[in-house]
C-alpha cells in the first residue's frame, strides 16, 4: 500500500485516495472541430511508460482536493506531489529497459 502525503492534510494510507490518471493533459481548444477518432485519441489514449509518470490523484476520504504526484511505475516510489495548476518539479525522468 502507498503512502501519500497530501498537501493539504499530511500522510494517509492510499485507501483514503483516487486515482485520476495522468496528470498534466490539455484540453482540446476547439472541441466541436474534433472528429470522433480525435475525441478518442484525447479521452481513452495515455502514455503507460516504465518509469516516472506524473499522475492526479484526489484525496476522496479526505478533504476532497486534487492534486498531482511524480510517482516510479517501477518502484511505485512516490517522488513529488505538488498542488494543481503548480509546475511539475524537476525530476529526472528514469525510463527502463
């Protein structure tokens, strides 16, 4: 199980949390010029890489606020969380073979 540090209420068990996917994705500007397929690709297509991926995450059992986290898909270490809207912080971005 994860332990993460929320930045509003401390460290909590990753029970009290969801998870809301990869963090950092914009928007379409001019949604209504999007074909079904564009649609698609910007809903359901994610990048699932080995290694750092920066990811949102909502404090649900908690004081329900979102927030984004640099987490290892390897280790599952966690090694930001930062709030939304902020910068994601410099890490190095560890890819494995």
């Amino acid at each position: 199980m994860l332990l993460i540090d929320c930045p509003h209420c401390g460290p909590r068990a990753e029970l009290e949390f969801s998870y809301g996917h990869e963090a950092h994705i914009e928007r379409p500007k001019d949604p209504d010029a999007l074909s079904d397929s564009d649609w698609a690709a910007y809903l359901f297509l994610r990048e699932n890489p080995k290694g750092v991926i920066l990811e949102r995450w909502v404090h649900s059992h908690g004081c329900r606020r979102w927030f984004n986290v640099a987490r290892d898909t390897v280790s599952y270490e966690i090694l930001a969380v930062y709030p939304m809207g902020a910068e994601p912080p410099k890490l190095e971005q560890a890819r494995y073979v």
